[in-house]
C-alpha cells in the first residue's frame, strides 16, 4: 500500500494536517494556562475603556479619556496620513531621480547616483535616527527659525506652514470645485471613447476647461469670506496657528520619503530604459517633440514595466511606516503598543497589529493590482 | 591660400582646446543645461564646503579626549575614536573582543566566498554549518573559552550573526516552502501559500512584536528561548518567507522537460528535486540571494526596537556617558557608514560576479 502514490499523498497531507492542528493546540493551551498562572483576563471589553494616555500628534480629535478602539483609530490614521504622504512625495521625487540618472549632465546624473546608493544602502532605521539627530544638531530655536517661504518656518520646534481655513459658507465652492472636476474627468473619458470609435476627438473639451475654471474662480471669488489662508505667528516660544508638524513627524516624512524615492528612482530609471530604442525612433521619425515622445509614447510604455514593482513599494510604504516608532512618532503600532503596556492585553493587541497591517495591505495591494491590469498590455 | 593660413593659426589651439571642449560638452549642451549645471554646481560648493568645514576643517580628531572636542565647532570624531570599541561591540567583554572581532572577519569571510560562483558546491552547505558552530563557540564562549551570555552580546557581530543565521537557517525552511508552493497536495500548497503570503505581507516590526511579546506567553516557560532566539526567530521566519519566493521564482524558470527527463530515469520526488531541479534552480536565483542578503543586512537594524543590543542601541549607549558632550550625530553617521560600506561593497561585488558570469557564458 505505500507504494502507492495516491495512498501516499493522502497520508502525507492528513499527517501534516494532524501536525498543524496538534501543534495549535499545546500553543492554545498553553497560552490559556500562562494567562491563568498570571491572572491576566482574555477578551476585546478593554477597547471600551477610556484610554488613559496622551497621542502627541493627531489628526483627528483625541483626547486621553476617550476609549481604546478610538485610539487605535486615530494611531491607524496618524500611520496613513504619513504612508500617503510618502507616497504622493516620493513618486513625484522619484520620477525626477529616475529621468536624473538618465540625464546628460554628469553632475544631475552624479547626485541623482548618491541618492540612490545611500538609499538603497543604508538601513531606514539609522537614516530616520541620523536624520532625527541631525535635526536637533543644525536647526535653531523657534525665535529664530529658518524662513523656507512666506510663512512658511523650520525650527526645532517642528515645521509650521500657512493652512487653508474653511468655514460653513465655503462648502458650495467646495463640492462645485470637486463636482465639475468629477465632470471634466468624465467628459475627458468621454472624448477618448468617441476618439478611438470614430477616429476623432470632440472640441467641447477645449471649452469645458476654461468654462469650469473661471466657473469656479468666479464662486472662490464670491465666497472669498468663506476661505482664508491663516498664517502661523510667532507668539511667545513657538508659532501658532497654521499648519505645524512636529520634528517627530517632520522627520520621518522626510526620512522615509528619502529612502522610498532611492528605490522608486531606479524602478523609474529601469522602465525608462525598457523602453526598445525602436519607440524613440519611431516617435522622433512620426515628428513628436521630445515632451510628445515622453508623454505620448515612453511613459505609456514604461508604466508597463513600472507599475508592478512601483506596487510593492507603496506597500512596503506602507510597512515601513512603522519605524515611526524609533523617533517615537505615535503611530498604529506605537499606540497599540502602549495599549498592550496599560492594559497587559498583549494576544489582543498583537492580533489587532496583525490582522489590520494584513487588511491594509490585502487592500492596497488588490486596488493596485486593478490599475496594473488596467494598463497591462492587452493582447487582441 | 587662405585654408592653409588659417590652419596654421588654429594649429596651436585646437589639439588643446578639442578635448577639453569635447569634455565639457555634456555640462553645456543648451541654455537650459548651461543654468542645469551653474545651479547644480553652486549647490555641491555650497554643501560641499559646509560639510568639509565641519567634518575636516574645524573637527576635533586627537588627542581623543572630551578636551579636545570641547574646543572646537566642528564634528567630535575624538569621540567616535575613543567609543569605537564600545559601538563595534557594544557591551561585550572588553577582554574578549579579539573574539568578536574574529567572528565578524570569519562571518565577512565566508559571505564573500559564498557569493563567487566557483564556490556553488554542496560543500557549501556544510561550510556555512561549520562556520556556524565555530561562530557561536566564539561568541558563546565554552570549550576552553569564558562563557558570554547573550545578553552581553552587542554591536557589529549581533549584526552579522543575526543576518547569517536567520539565512542560513531560513535557507532550507525557504526551499521547502518553495517546493510547497509548487506542490501537487492541496493541502500542502495552501499551508505553504498561507505561511509565504502571511510573512511577506506584514512589517517585520510586527513579528518581532509576536517574538518578543506574545511568545512568551505562547510557550511554556520551560521552552521560552531568550531574547535573542525570540529575535533570531522572527528574523529567520521573514527571511524565509522573502527567500522562499526568490526561490520559486528559479523553480519556474527549469523547464518541464528536467522533471520528466527524471522521472523517465525513475527518480522519485525528492530525489528529482535534490538532484536535478534545485542545483539549476538555486544557480539560477544566486544574484537574487545576494540582494535578500543585503536586505537583511540592513533589515537586522529594526531589533533594536525589542531591545537587543545591536549597532544602533550600542551607539546610543556609548552617548550616555556623561563626560563627553554626546555627538550624536557623528555617532550615527559613524554607524551608518558602517552599514553602508557592508552593503554598498557587497552589492558592487555581486554587480561584479554576475557581470563575469555573464560574459563567461555569453
């Protein structure tokens, strides 16, 4: 009988599964016995419970007596803000260190050479600890902080710019600005539809646009009460009002930002020189200036070569964000990490961090792989 | 006439001017590269002066004393001098740190050896257990040698042992996992696809949490690893996942022909795979390997925050002594040139012996 192949696997996989679920089990039971040996209660009924301490940089509101699902809450957002912050800055920066390396001039390929090596050779870790440092080293106290723009100031006190104010009266702008938007995106999907049905591209885009613009500067105008840009003064020790960021914050932007960029410039740099030579040829020969051939030609056929590997860095992004901690950011990690310090409700807190990293990343990387299906090469 | 005239005036300029012309011609292409490179170049004088400024200029270098940093604006490298034992080591023996210098050459050594392609041998394998055991007796301490625990291990060969270890032992866990994948037993797939997607999907900080928080209350007291196994293991259980698809990925790349070619010979499974599939395969994923070496590497960073005492935290325990003024910033910029030199080196040497390679076989 065990010669038999059929009998074999069958064999195989019930031990293996017997092995699985013994296994599961001695853990389960002895995890239930070393939570009675220590007393500590089993169960999510904490997440009620007001949480006891202080998140330092929030994004929503939060206060220390709200309970400890809301705290999580806010700690996952604080950790989004930050991944998608990177990412939006990292892919413009990006972009530009991968056409850099390309570049002619030896000294915009040379800098564009030690971003990429310093990234891609140096740990996140140090980079965000180094930069974290730094910050304290070279930058001054608030009463004298650094100009950057009108506004617009860096000290050691963090960064604080210049922050777009909306009051009651500003949402009809507001949702006409994001309606006509919405519209113009359809009506450009529209144009390209009746483009490649009948050969050619209908003119109402050419007026919708500036008909949408001056609609809507016109409404900015009328409600110009409605929004005001509120700059940050210096009063006393530090600036207030605005938009401020801490140097916690601040620097893990910029750090991880910097490293992200390193390695999203050399994706960049590869799908670029994916593109055959035969592609430039033939659009410089069809008459395309150089800006046509890129937008036209090269970057279509690049995001082909881009986009599946540009995937899995937004999600290492997103994983990466969690260092936060070493320069004590209060991110999702961080903040369930104390939770499981106040409350000992470690199985719980552990299983939060990873059953909402996974759906985080199931997600992000579901809605990715849609839009690389998208621009995949369809073969007719 | 006047042909000749005027080559004879340009004669004595041009084999002169020519090259150098020809060697400024990528800075000067059109007006736009003209501001390109003014702008580039104002912006490296500037930079570069301040740094040199304060990395060479007005830097305090020896005697290696809080005095001497004390009299100067520039960076303190007297105190990476005087400390760089205690940072490449961090609180390991002092009297024993000839050994964990040995197990960082030893551990450097055979990295460099694993990577050239005259070395993909069987004999490897045991190579890396024999170097191994030799590094832990070092490390450890018996046989001759005073015992250091491990909580005393610190520095560059935490470092070093964390990455050699979580590949070396993540290696055979990666090839079964990969040959799981592939497997034909449902059963044996989903597991293998579960474990693989699972690892790669979260941050490695989280399982490190799982090691340091939640083991010990998953295993009985008795069986609770230290510290640095917790650490180790989580590090070895992500190197897998990683190594695992870098393998499948040479996996697919063997034709089925190789397969059936055995089985046509009455090979069995596993005697297929030992045999034909994965020396192919893992020849084919070594310039893979060298970079997933690379990231571990600079991955092992992140034990810092379960508290092992690796680069990073001995740096910052050297900063804590009082009678110096706590350069942090040339401390870490010390450390980071560490890790740098080992990554950047490693990944221009593998550069280079794939590069051979090719031409070799092209």
């Amino acid at each position: 009988m065990l010669q038999d192949a059929r009998f074999r696997a069958i064999a195989a996989q019930m031990l293996l599964t017997i092995g699985v679920v013994a296994i599961m089990f001695v853990l389960f039971t002895t995890t239930a016995r070393n939570l009675e040996l220590r007393g500590i209660p089993i169960g999510f009924g904490f997440l009620w419970k007001p949480a006891n301490f202080q998140i330092a940089e929030t994004i929503l509101p939060y206060s220390s007596s709200d309970p400890n699902w809301w705290a999580a809450v806010v700690g996952l957002v604080n950790s989004l803000f930050v991944s998608v912050l990177v990412i939006l800055l990292a892919s413009m920066i990006g972009l530009f260190i991968g056409i850099g390396r390309l570049s002619q001039n030896p000294l915009l390929r040379g800098i564009c050479r030690v971003w990429v090596e310093v990234a891609r050779n140096t740990p996140l870790v140090v980079l965000l600890i180094f930069n974290y440092a730094l910050w304290w080293e070279i930058l001054p106290l608030a009463s004298e902080a650094w100009r950057l723009a009108p506004g617009t100031h860096v000290s050691v006190r963090g960064l604080s710019m210049p922050a777009l104010r909306w009051s009651e009266s500003g949402v009809v702008p507001f949702v006409f600005l994001v309606a006509s938007v919405a519209c113009l995106i359809g009506a450009a999907y529209a144009a390209n539809w009746r483009q490649s049905v009948t050969g050619r591209r209908p003119a109402y885009l050419a007026v919708a646009w500036p008909l949408v613009a001056t609609g809507v500067a016109l409404l900015l105008f009328m409600h110009r009460d409605a929004i005001s840009i509120e700059m940050p003064e210096f009063r006393r020790a530090n600036f207030a009002g605005g938009w401020s960021l801490t140097p916690e914050l601040t620097t893990i932007l910029i750090g991880l930002t910097f490293y992200t960029a390193g390695f999203i410039g050399e994706i960049v740099r590869g799908g670029i020189l994916a593109v055959r030579k035969g592609q430039w040829e033939a659009a410089t020969a069809s008459g395309l200036t150089r800006a046509q051939t890129y937008r036209l030609v090269v970057v279509p056929l690049a995001l082909r070569s881009i986009v599946p590997p540009l995937n899995s860095q937004y999600i290492n992004v997103i994983k990466n964000s969690t260092l936060a901690i070493v320069v004590g950011y209060q991110d999702f990690m961080t903040v369930v990490s104390t939770m499981i310090n106040k409350t000992s409700h470690a199985i719980e807190g552990v299983a939060m961090i990873l059953g909402v990293f996974l759906l985080v990343n199931l997600a992000l990387s579901a809605l990715l792989n849609a839009y690389n299906r998208r621009i995949a090469i369809v073969e007719h | 006439m006047t042909d000749t005239a005027s080559n004879t005036l340009a004669l004595p300029i041009r084999p002169f001017l020519r090259p150098l012309l020809q060697r400024l011609a990528p800075f000067v292409g059109t007006p736009l590269n003209v501001a390109l490179s003014l702008l580039l170049l104002w912006l490296i004088l500037r930079v570069g002066w301040l740094l040199l400024d304060w990395a060479v200029v007005n830097a305090a270098l020896l005697p290696a004393k809080p005095e001497t940093c004390a009299a100067t604006t520039g960076a303190c490298w007297s105190f990476v001098i005087a400390k760089s034992g205690q940072i490449l080591f961090g609180i390991y023996p002092p009297a024993e740190r000839w050994r964990a210098g040995l197990v960082c050459v030893l551990i450097l050594t055979t990295l460099v050896a694993s990577a050239r392609p005259s070395s993909w041998r069987p004999w490897l394998g045991f190579a890396w257990v024999a170097m191994m055991a030799l590094v832990l007796w070092l490390m450890g301490g018996g046989f001759g040698l005073s015992r250091v625990p491990t909580s005393s291990w610190g520095g560059l060969p935490v470092t070093l042992i964390l990455t050699v270890f979580a590949i070396g032992l993540g290696f055979p866990m990666a090839i079964l996992l990969a040959l799981g994948r592939r497997s034909g037993l449902p059963v044996v797939r989903t597991l293998s696809v579960l474990v693989i997607e699972t690892i790669r999907g979260l941050p490695l900080l989280s399982l490190l949490f799982v090691a340091s928080i939640l083991l010990p209350l998953l295993l009985p007291e008795a069986l609770l690893p230290d510290k640095f196994v917790r650490a180790l293991l989580a590090l070895t259980i992500f190197a897998a996942a990683y190594l695992a698809e870098v393998i499948r990925g040479g996996l697919q790349a063997i034709p089925s022909g190789q397969s059936e070619a055995a089985k046509a010979l009455g090979l069995g499974y596993w005697n297929t795979q030992r045999l034909i599939i994965l020396p192919q395969a893992i020849r084919i994923v070594i310039p893979a390997l060298t970079n997933t070496i690379i990231v571990m590497i600079k991955n092992t960073s992140l034990v810092l925050v379960v508290g092992l005492f690796d680069l990073i935290s001995s740096g910052k325990a050297a900063l804590s002594d009082p009678d110096w003024p706590a350069p942090s910033t040339e401390t870490f910029l010390f450390i980071g040139l560490i890790y740098f030199a080992l990554a950047f080196s490693f990944a221009r040497f593998a550069d280079f012996l794939e590069r051979s390679g090719m031409e070799k076989r092209g």
